[in-house]
C-alpha cells in the first residue's frame, strides 16, 4: 500500500475524512484531481475558510512522526516575538536551518498555520524556525522586516544549541511573509547587526512593489481603501514607493529561488516577474524562478506535508543545490 493510500485510511480511521468523500488525500507529487476541480473552480481569488477547509483533513492526517517541537520561545519584547522550533529527533549537529515566515496580508495570521512546514522540512533533516512578527495596522512598516532580521539574528545565534549550523541559514516567507523576508534580505539597512549571513532565501507569492499596487488596483482588482496595505504601509499612497523593496535593493547577491502559484492573484504573478528582472537586470542575481501548477495562493502552503509535492519539490531542490550532501 502506498503512503496515499495509507494516509486516506488514516484520516477514515481518525474520523477527519468520511468514507463517502472519496480518497482526496495527494496522491504522490501532484494535486489530487477532486481538490484540483475545486481550486480551479473557485479561481484567483485568496479566500483562507473556503481553501483551509478543503486542506483540514488532509493536513489533520500529515505525518509528524520523527519531529520534536519547541513552541513559544521568545526573540524580542513584544508579545508577537514569539517562535517555534522542529527538529529531526534523532540527535545530529550542525544540520541545514529553514527559518519560515507566514503570511496574512499583513494584519492576521499565527506560526501554527505553518506547523505543515515545520514538519515536513524537520523530516527531510532540517531544524526549522517558524516564527509570529508583529501586525499592521499596529504596527507599520518596516516592522516585519525588522523583526524577521532579529529572527535571523536569534537563529543564528541558537542554532547550534538546537542541532543546527548558523552557516547554513535560509529564508523562507509567503506571502507577506514573503514581502518581509524580502525586505529583510535585499535592503541591506535591515539586515542584522552582524551583516546578512545566510546560505540563500526563498520568496512565494509575496508584495515587493507596494506602489504598484497602489497605482493598479483597478487593473488588479485591489479594493479602495485596501484594508491589507494600507494596514501596513498607511493610507498616504504616495509614501508607498519609498517602503518598495523592488526599489530598495542594494544587498550582495546571495542564491535566490522566487515562486508564485498558477492561480495566484493576478499582483502576486506580476510582482513575482517584476522583482525577478530587478535581481538579474540591475543587482547581478540569478534567481531561480518557479511556478506551483494546479495551486491558488493558499492552497500551495497548505498543500506541504499532504502528499502533494507542488511546492515542496522545488524548494527541496533549491535547497539541495545549497546543500548537496544533505538527506533526511
């Protein structure tokens, strides 16, 4: 029996997935065609109840076995610097550090959305850090740069203590994790008091050009007043442009891989082209570029520890191409 099968008879057995649903488990590396009929049924659109319904009995059945977990511990002063560590059980040194950064347009979401990350990449042998940042409207940018930079800073730190190696570090955000991760690289006046020393950054769907979203909400079908940017960058649009990391960067090349989904909003897929050809056009990067096929913007995520590779194969292969001799 292959692991499909045998997660989708786990999930019967546990109650999350009824027998009359059908097997909706992923079957090995793609999107299972029931979720995939539902995901293109409902479009380009980032809707977290109606996506994060469809994932909760897959994601109640993923494999956590092999993962210890340290939740809760503290970076900085507020009461959003809190962050969670997974890691192989079994005891090793100086293992590959993933730091994941969630996303929430900004004003919402928590570390345990990405619990799937944590475990999934703790199973091919990473230490992962998954932490919170604090929210607009609260507190606007640059906050969750600065605050994904004292992340760095804390796991680069903690690493070894945690079985991991502080030089081998990599940055992964979606999202507006993404967006902060981004800003927390590519801008050198964010990064951490010791200099930007990690082995590469992953960016997923994520805003880098804040005023083009101002200036194209028509085009994008972006609503006015924006209740996700302008909790974050304030109302004055024409401020934006000085808080665009498209227009920011001035950091030294380091291995880049960004990714957007096929059915990503439409401001999503453009931003992702846009900082592409800033890396390689004006800054001398060579960014791998990718595109998660069969997936919207959150079903991508939530797809991670399911099963379904979209995602998760090009990040493992990325990661890879950083660390060659790394296996579980």
């Amino acid at each position: 029996m292959n692991r499909f099968w045998q997660r989708w008879w786990c999930a019967v057995a546990c109650g999350v997935l009824p027998l009359g649903a059908g097997p909706v488990l992923a079957a090995e590396g793609g999107v299972p065609p029931e979720l995939q009929a539902r995901l293109r049924q409902m479009g380009p659109v980032i809707d977290v109840p109606a996506t994060k319904g469809l994932y909760q009995p897959l994601l109640a059945a993923q494999p956590r076995d092999g993962v210890k977990v340290e939740a809760g511990l503290p970076y900085g002063p507020d009461e959003r610097h809190r962050l969670d560590v997974y890691a192989p059980a079994e005891a090793a040194s100086r293992r590959p550090v993933l730091v994941f950064v969630h996303g929430g347009g900004f004003v919402r979401g928590d570390k345990s959305d990405s619990a799937n990350q944590g475990y999934f990449y703790a199973r091919q042998g990473y230490v992962v850090v998954v932490p919170n940042y604090r929210l607009g409207p609260a507190h606007r940018w640059p906050a969750g740069a600065q605050d994904i930079s004292s992340v760095l800073a804390w796991a680069r730190t903690h690493a070894a203590g945690l079985g991991g190696d502080p030089e081998r570090i990599v940055l992964m955000g979606e999202s507006a994790g993404a967006a902060h991760a981004a800003a927390a690289t590519l801008v050198r006046r964010f990064h951490p008091a010791e200099g930007l020393r990690i082995a590469g950054a992953v960016f997923i769907s994520g805003v880098y050009d804040a005023r083009l979203e101002g200036m194209a909400r028509r085009q994008f079908g972006i609503p006015t007043p924006d209740p996700r940017n302008e909790a974050y960058f304030g109302p004055d649009r024409a401020q934006w442009g000085a808080m665009s990391t498209v227009d920011l960067v001035d950091a030294a090349p380091f291995p880049v891989l960004i990714s957007y989904a096929e059915m990503d909003p439409m401001q999503m897929q453009v931003q992702a082209g846009e900082l592409f050809a800033r890396l390689v056009t004006r800054h001398g990067f060579a960014p791998e570029l990718n595109v998660v096929r069969g997936h919207n913007h959150l079903s991508q995520v939530y797809s991670v520890n399911t099963g379904d590779e979209s995602l998760s194969a090009p990040v493992l292969r990325f990661l890879k191409s950083l660390f060659p001799g790394q296996t579980p």
